[in-house]
C-alpha cells in the first residue's frame, strides 16, 4: 500500500473510533484541515466547487464557516468551561 493509502486508512479508522466513542473533536480537526487545505490551495467545496479567483467573497464565507464548525466541534470537547462560559454570556444578554 502507498503512504496516501495509510493515511485515508488511519483516518477513517480514526473516524469511526470517535463515532463509537461519541467524539466530536476528530471531526472538528478534519474541519480545521479542510480549512488550511483550501486556504492555501484557493480553492474548497460546498456543493459545487468554489474558486478564489473566481469568486473570492463566497471562497472567504465557506473558508470562515469551515474553520468556525471546526471550532464548534473542537471547543466543547477539549475546552467545555469556555464553551460553558460562552453560552452564559449570550444567555445574559437580555
């Protein structure tokens, strides 16, 4: 098997370790990575292929959704008191 066969094996293992043990954090780091990925490469996916050339304040809206559901997966599971912290402030905003 080559490398990139290892890795897409690894991560899927990866994946499925963390739907049985109900872990979002794997899911919001692969968020992060498409994030960086299409960042740097200018070019990411929703539906259909968006490019920055073409249309770069569509590209920067998915990019920022990408990385903020990144962290929306992340934050809970590895810093709770900030998530916790979070919600009360928005919640005392009457």
């Amino acid at each position: 098997m080559s490398g990139l066969e290892w890795r897409v094996i690894a991560l899927l293992v990866l994946l499925y370790v963390a739907l049985y043990m109900n872990w979002s954090w794997p899911w919001g780091l692969l968020f992060v990575y498409w994030t960086v990925t299409s960042a740097l490469s200018g070019e990411t996916a929703l539906v259909e292929t968006v490019r920055r050339a073409e249309h770069p304040k569509l590209f920067w809206i998915v990019i920022v959704t990408w990385f903020l559901a990144g962290l929306s997966l992340i934050l809970p599971d590895v810093a709770p008191s900030v998530v916790n912290s979070f919600y009360a402030m928005i919640w005392r905003l009457d």
